[in-house]
C-alpha cells in the first residue's frame, strides 16, 4: 500500500474520542487547519480549510489524552489516506484521514511544560569501584552536567 506523509498544522475541533479497537486503543480527533493569502491591497484574506480526521495508535494514545483537547493548537505529522463509507441515508460518502506517527502542541502558538514517562524498566546501579576522573588540560571544557530541579 502507498503511503502519502503529511504535516498538518492547525487547531483541534472536537473533542477527544478514546476507543479500543481489536485489543489497541486509538484516540481519534478532527482538526481543521486554515490557509490565508494576501489580497492584491496587501491585505489578509481567509483561503480554503482541510478538515482532516487524525487516528493516534500505540504510545501516543496516553500523550494526546493528556496534553490536548478541543480548541488546542496541534501540529500532526502521519500518513494521509481516503476513508469511505455510507452514512445513514445510504448516500456513499469519503472522509480524509491521517494514521499519525507525531502529534503534539503548536509551540508558536501555546507554552507547554515537558514531563517525560519514566522508562519501562530501570537498570540498577553497578556496584564496585568506581573509575578514578581523567586529568584534564587547563581550559578544556568539561561535561555538561543536567541540572535539578
């Protein structure tokens, strides 16, 4: 199957939609995002809108739930793809989709405060000697060490 890439910049328009399918669970969500054009007078004017419906499988089911919802800015990176079906009056109808591989917050747009999931399993620490320092020349720079909070 040919898969087309995306990225998709624009803002959530309905609320979160957390489901299991098989034995996975997707959260699902359609954004709209808007284009703008200036006018021959060097003014904004508002151009087309792509309505796209956004699927979220795997790890991103626990980290869309967490950090967005309806009106959130949202930039959506996955593979696009045509969803077709018939609705109720048994007209045949087709709905652009994405499978995402990354989504998050538009961080021109909002500010956001990172908190990283801990690792599935941690290594215990080894016990024994530890490596005495290398010396170091005058003026060489050393490594950067994270800072605490």
């Amino acid at each position: 199957m040919f898969e087309t890439p995306i990225t998709v910049v624009g803002r959530v328009i309905t609320d979160l939609r957390r489901r299991t399918v098989g034995n996975q669970e997707v959260i699902s969500f359609r954004m709209a995002s808007n284009s703008r054009r200036r006018g021959a007078d060097g003014t904004w004017e508002a151009g087309n809108t792509l309505y796209i419906t956004v699927n979220c499988w795997g790890k991103l089911v626990t980290g869309v739930g967490a950090a967005l919802g309806k009106g959130r800015a949202v930039i959506a990176v996955g593979h696009v793809y045509t969803s077709e079906y018939d609705d109720s009056n048994g007209v045949h109808r087709s709905s652009l989709e994405m499978r995402a591989t990354s989504v998050g917050p538009d961080l021109s747009q909002t500010l956001v405060q990172i908190i990283e999931q801990a690792p599935a399993a941690t290594k215990e620490p080894a016990t024994g000697p530890e490596e005495p320092e290398a010396e170091q020349e005058p003026g060489a720079a050393k490594e950067a060490l994270p800072l605490s909070a």
